[in-house]
C-alpha cells in the first residue's frame, strides 16, 4: 500500500510526490514541505495491485483536520 500526493501551485506546474509508505509521511509532508504557492494537494491511497483505495482532496481550509488525523481512515473517501 502507498500513497501519492499531487500538489498544485499557484503559476506554476503541479508536483507529483509518489512512493509515500505510510500515514504519518503524507502528513508529514504536507506540515513540512509545502511551499507558500501550494493551492492544494490531492491525496491518493493506492493498493499493492495499483487500485485506488481512497483519495482526498486538502484545501488549505481543511488542511489542519488532515494533518491531525491519527489514520487516514478518518479523512480518505
């Protein structure tokens, strides 16, 4: 199981994160390492037969319930 991450900035081309292993790295990530032009970030849970488990979409309006989130259970659709 892993997990994606498609961030969108403002003027400029999306970055593709992939190959995250666990929970606590995607919200790690998204605490740490988003810059101040990141829109959003669009959060993908793929199984081990490349099937999408979950997906969710941060805005920076949701984004301190996603990086509380203890499992992504709570939060991935």
């Amino acid at each position: 199981m892993t997990y994606s991450l498609i961030i969108e900035r403002h003027s400029a081309d999306p970055v593709y994160v992939n190959g995250i292993k666990t929970w606590p790295e995607v919200t790690n990530y998204l605490r740490h390492k988003l810059d101040n032009s990141a829109i959003k970030a669009e959060i993908y849970k793929w199984s081990s037969n490349n099937k999408c488990l979950g997906q969710k979409c941060v805005r920076m309006n949701n984004i301190v319930d996603i990086v509380l989130s203890l499992r992504d259970k709570e939060v991935l659709i």
